[in-house]
C-alpha cells in the first residue's frame, strides 16, 4: 500500500490543527485535524461542491460535549487527499455531512478514520501530519521515547477514538479537535458564571469552560506537569475528560491502530535502547 508523504498543517488559533484537503479531486478545502471526531465531517456546502454521494437510508445524529444532537447523513467518497491533489489518503472510514462544523472549516479530519488501515504521527511541534505502516514499523511497549511513554489505545465501545488510562485510573480522550487544555466536567453545577469562553460543538450545542491552576497528570511512564486545566460546565453527564490541543501541543503522538498502542513523545527521534 502507498504511504502518503507528509504534509504539514497550520496551527490557527481558535479553529485549530488545518491542513488543505481535496475530496472527490475537488478543492482545496480547510480541514481541521481531530482525533476525537470518531468520522470525517463534511459541511453540506463541501458535499454539494464535491458531488459527494449522501446514503438517503442512513440519517443519524451526532453530538459532542453538551449532548445535543444534530441531524446527520453517512456519506461515501471515492478519493479523499491531503497537502495536494495527489497525495491520496487509504481509508474513507465513515463519512458524515453535517450542518454543524465550527465556522472557518470545510470539513473534520479524523486521522483514524482517513489512514486506516495505516499507522499516523502528528508533530504538533513540527506541525507535520504523517503515516506509516504498523506491519513494519509497529510502536512497541518496550520501546518508548526518551522522555515519552508508550501507552495502551484503549476504545469505547465500536468507537475508535484514542482514549489513555491515566494515573488516576480514569479515561481522558486524546483530542486534537478542541482547543481546550486538561478538561474536566464540573459537576456541582452547570452554571455558566465566570466562564472564561463558550465552546459550540458539532452537535449545534454549546458549553462554557474556566481556566483554573494549572494539573500535573501521568500517563504510563509520562508525567505531565503544569498542563493547561479547564472545568467545564454545561457538558453531557458522561462526557469524558479531554487532552486537547492545549495540553497536546507540546507532543509527538505516533497512532499504532493494528496493535493499539499510541506513542507520547517530545518531537525527538532517538528512543531508550
């Protein structure tokens, strides 16, 4: 199988990780790169503009933190390509045209979702989107990053969203789709008093989050000292912790989809022998 070369993105304050996407060889489109997008999103404009196919049998609903739901269709595309035209990604993975992506992007990219079957690394740092082929080069448990960790890719159910064990026992998804730092749920109230922002979801709902002291976390052998901590109110009662971009943006993350492993690194590439 073809590896895609590298392609970088751009690192826009307020929308995201943004990288030139061409669907159905139309465009280019602006795409924010999301792990826990869970499909590729289309804008109904994009979908039009690119004569994608809609499967009319197919209508469902999608939701984010707040739990709001908005109408979706499940789509298919023939060619999905990043950085240029002719750099084709492998997999469609599941695709949904919807009406409520954030303003300023065509479209949500989930990696998972565009490379599988492949393996993807994204360097916040480097600002650099790439795959490889987890046959040949696998991440390994016994071979972790100096100053990283290796850590298991834990799943929720059918979902293939990147999800980490921490220290504390708890699931935080990998999520570099929201600009939000270590997020957690407020869970005495869901006052929205001295919010320091308001955040709309893709389901067309919306929530609030503050900025409190910074939190020192550990995942596996990685510890995480003064990450970026927002509590959220407004969210869903079972809404996940998040790592977003905030927390995220210092790291290399290396996705491993055959064998379920993620690599969390400083953008180096010497490993501990």
């Amino acid at each position: 199988m073809p590896i895609p070369h590298p392609v970088n993105f751009r690192d826009v304050h307020g929308r995201g990780l943004l990288v030139r996407t061409w669907v159905n060889s139309v465009g280019p489109f602006t795409f924010a790169i999301d792990t826990g997008a869970g499909a590729i999103l289309l804008s109904q404009q994009l979908a039009s503009e690119a004569n994608v196919a809609i499967k009319r049998d197919r209508g469902s609903s999608i939701s984010g933190l707040s739990g709001i739901s908005a109408s979706v269709h499940e789509a298919s595309i023939s060619r999905l390509a990043i950085g240029d035209n002719e750099n084709v990604l492998p997999g469609k993975g599941l695709v949904i045209v919807s009406s409520g992506l954030p303003s300023g992007v065509d479209g949500v990219l989930d990696p998972t979702e565009a490379f599988a079957p492949l393996g993807y690394v994204i360097d916040i740092p480097r600002a650099e989107i790439s795959a490889f082929e987890p046959r040949d080069a696998p991440v390994r448990l016994n071979a972790p990053p100096v100053d990283g960790a290796v850590v298991q890719w834990l799943r929720e159910g059918r979902s293939r969203r990147p999800f980490v064990r921490l220290d504390s026992g708890e699931r935080a998804l990998l999520d570099t789709g929201s600009s939000l730092g270590f997020a957690i749920r407020n869970r005495n109230s869901t006052s929205r008093d001295q919010a320091d922002y308001v955040i709309r979801d893709v389901g067309g709902g919306s929530v609030s989050a503050r900025r409190v002291s910074p939190t020192t976390i550990s995942i596996g052998s990685l510890t995480l000292r003064k990450i970026p901590t927002d509590v959220v109110s407004g969210a869903e009662a079972d809404a996940p912790l998040l790592l977003g971009l905030s927390a995220l943006r210092p790291f290399r993350l290396r996705f491993d989809p055959l064998h379920y492993l993620i690599e969390i690194g400083p953008n180096k590439t010497r490993r501990r022998s």
